[in-house]
C-alpha cells in the first residue's frame, strides 16, 4: 500500500474511531443522567402519593384512594405483606397492561427501572404503615416512554452525525495525505531525473515555509549540492592524476626508446637518459603515495592519541629538517603547549608545512607554539614568494598549484595541502594560511588543549 493510501486510511479510521467513542460517551452520559432525572422525580412522586394515601386511608376506599392518586402514564397499587388481602392495581388508560405486572412485596424502599411488554417503566415502592398497623407497600409504576424517545432521537441524530462528519473526514484524509507524500513525490521524481540524465538538479518549494517537510526539501538540495561539488572534484581529480601522470610516463618512454637507439652508443646520453627516468620513478613513487594516502578513509589513520609537548615535538622536527635540508629552521615557545594527538601524525602535518617553506623560501623558517585558552597551536611562518589573497581558498584542492611552471621546477604535485587538510581532519585538528604576496606565508595548526 502506497504511503499516500496509508496516511488516507489510517486518519481516516482513528478520527472515525475517536467521533464513535466520543459520541457512545455522550450518549451513555445523557442516558445515566436522563435515567437518574426519572427516578428521582418518579421517587418524589411516589413519596407525596403514599403520605396522602396514609393520610386518608380511614376515610376513604381504598380504590378511590388509588384512583384519585394513580399516575397519569402508569399504575398505582398497594402490596400486602400477608396472603389474602388483596388491593386490586389501578392503571391510567393507556397503561392498562401494567395491571398483570407481577406483584411482589419489598422490606425496604427500592426503585429502579424495570422492562416489561417492550417499554421502560420507573418502579418505586415504599413500605407504609397501614391503619390496621400491618406493613405494605406503596407502588408507583411510571412509563419511561418519553426519556425512550429522547434516547431513541439522540441515537439518530449522533448516527447522523457520525457520518457527515466522516465525509469531509475523509476527504481531509486524502487531501493530507496528498500534502504530506508530494515532497516525497517530488523528491523521488528528482532523484529519477538525476539518474536518468546524469545531471543533478534541486527540489523546489517556499523557502518561507518552517515545516519538517520544507526542512527535509532543504536538506535533500543541500546533499545535492554535497554530491554536485564532490562529483565536480572526482572528476578534476581524475582528469589532474591522469595528466599529472602521464607526463612521467612520457618522459620515462622517451628517454627509454632514446637508449635503445642510442644508448650504447653514446656514454653520455646513457647517463642522462637512466638519470631522468630514475627522476620521473621518483615522482611517480611519490605522487603514487601521496594519491594513496588521499584516497584512504579518515578511520584508516589509525590515530593512537598521547599526550605530547609542542615545543618538543617542534624542537625534533626542525633539528631532523635542519639536518637533512641544511635549512635553518628557529623554534620559539609562548607558552607551553600539550595536546592530546598521535604523534606520527602530526609530525608528518608539521612537515608538510615546513616542506612547502622550504619550497618557496631560501630565508630561515621559524617555528612558534603556545597555548591560548581552550585550544593550542603551531605555526610555521617563511619570508618567501606568499600566495595571492584570492589563491589562498583554493590552495587546499587536489593538484591545484599558484605557479604552475614553479611549483613543478620544485618538485610539487598540488597534493601537499590536500594532504595536510586530510591528516589535520584526522587528529581533530584545524589549519590555517595566512599569506602576502612577496612577503611570506604563515601556516597555523590549531589542536585543543590538554588539561
């Protein structure tokens, strides 16, 4: 069953079921309180006939007595309590069938509504002291016929209204249901579009409205537009890799095909051609694991968490990058600075950051760590060639370069930042360039305090 139909169906029944039991309560209520009106004026009625029929028993017969004090819609009699006395029932006109209702005698006071040939009567017994001193009772037997056909007329028209209330009920169902499964609709449709033609578009609705369903519109464009830029990416990915690797493999395939022609021949050429492609393996190798690492998922870091001290971890890093680049490279503290981080980690994003100093500076590279409140922080600043204020959003893209012809001289594949936004991400930790151009750049990696 379409959810439409369900939403249709399911309303429809539980506001039929709520109008049924609200309307059986009011008519039980008006019942309970109609019957209890009846009962109690039939009491008061039957009270006021026994005490005048006490009262004048000695002076008059017994059957005027009743005749003169018999209900006008029932009967009137006097039960005995010993065999052989006998007062006949008298009855209103259109009540003479109660003159065969059963005769008993009650100890006490009782009323109560009683069936009898298809109708509802009030029947009220009193127990009076007669004027031989013996006990009787003095029943007053009242139709209910009037508080029957009340009933009967309530019921009709509660029935009545059950069912014209269904009717825009369930219309309204319908229409509910229509409001509530039409962004879904819509969405879904999209979603087919999107697969059939390959091309991403968004839902449109008011973008005034608060609702859950506008709310969940929005959230579906916004994965849209996720997917729409992650899309966009994958492909300028693909399209950069394979030109960023083809352009070795062309190398490497020439100077190949140049020492099978040559090689033997001219020493030199030898040298050359084996130096060059050992250069291109070299970057493929490396531009090979840099993609690799891009690729993997932020779980497979495999991030093991210590408590270290930024000062030191920068004092080794520069000491291992002096010594291997004879770069100078100055490390100053502000104030000391723990973190919980994996250190591998954040030691490979330290030295992604002083790799790219070394690049593009030939001034020495300070180092600074300190902590500020909540969080804690490295920065790695070089006086070197600076990024343009409109390149530094875009320095963080895959294969993305500020100098296309400079970068590649050094060396640089466009994946470093990349990279290093990656690990940053991985450690909980936050990265930031600030730069000016022929001035220098100054990257900082925030991470929060250790307590």
């Amino acid at each position: 069953m379409r959810l439409k139909n369900k939403i249709h169906l399911y309303s429809s029944l539980l506001f039929a079921v709520l109008l049924i039991l609200m309307n059986a309560l009011i008519y039980l209520l008006f019942d309970r309180m109609s019957l209890g009106s009846e009962m109690k004026q039939a009491e008061t009625e039957a009270a006021a006939i026994a005490e005048g029929i006490r009262r004048n028993a000695a002076g008059f017969p017994v059957r005027d007595l009743l005749r003169a004090y018999v209900p006008a819609d029932g009967m009137l009699r006097i039960v005995a309590q010993e065999d052989g006395i006998d007062y006949p029932p008298v009855t209103s006109s259109s009540q003479s069938k109660l003159s065969k209702l059963d005769t008993r005698f009650y100890p006490e006071k009782i009323k109560q509504a009683i069936p009898y040939a298809g109708e509802k009567y009030a029947l009220v017994s009193l127990p009076v002291i007669w004027n031989d001193g013996s006990v009787v009772n003095v029943q007053v037997v009242r139709s209910l016929r009037e508080t029957t056909d009340n009933l009967q007329s309530l019921r009709i028209v509660l029935i009545a209204v059950t069912v014209l209330a269904l009717v825009p009920v369930v219309a309204s169902g319908r229409w509910l249901g229509k409001l509530i499964v039409q962004p879904i609709a819509n969405m879904t449709k999209t979603m087919k579009e999107i697969r059939e033609s390959g091309r991403f578009k968004r839902l449109e609705f008011d973008d005034s409205a608060k609702d859950e369903l506008s709310e969940m519109g929005r959230t579906f464009n916004r994965m849209i537009e996720l997917l729409e830029s992650n899309f966009e990416k994958q492909e300028r990915f693909a399209s950069n890799a394979s030109h960023e690797l083809k352009t070795p493999l062309t190398v490497i395939e020439s100077y190949a095909n140049l020492l099978k022609r040559k090689g033997l021949e001219r020493p030199d050429l030898f040298a050359e051609s084996v130096e060059a492609i050992h250069s291109e393996a070299v970057r493929m190798r490396e531009m090979t694991e840099q993609l690799l690492l891009l690729a993997r998922s932020r779980s497979g870091w495999n991030a093991n968490p210590e408590a270290l001290d930024l000062e030191q971890l920068a004092i080794g890093e520069a000491d291992a990058f002096r010594k291997a680049y004879r770069r100078d490279v100055h490390v100053e503290a502000e104030s000391p600075a723990v973190v919980l981080c994996d250190r591998s980690l954040l030691r490979q994003l330290l030295f992604l950051f002083l790799d790219n100093a070394r690049k593009y500076s030939e001034e020495p590279i300070a180092i600074t760590v300190g902590a500020d409140g909540e969080s804690a922080w490295i920065r790695i600043a070089d006086r070197g060639v600076g990024i343009p204020k409109h390149e530094l959003p875009k320095v963080f893209d895959r294969f993305y370069r500020v100098d296309q012809a400079r970068t590649r001289r050094n060396g640089g594949f466009g994946l470093g930042l990349s990279l290093a936004k990656e690990i940053a991400e991985a450690i909980g930790a936050s990265v930031e360039l600030d730069s000016l151009e022929g001035v220098g750049t100054t990257a900082t990696i925030r991470l929060p305090a250790s307590r």
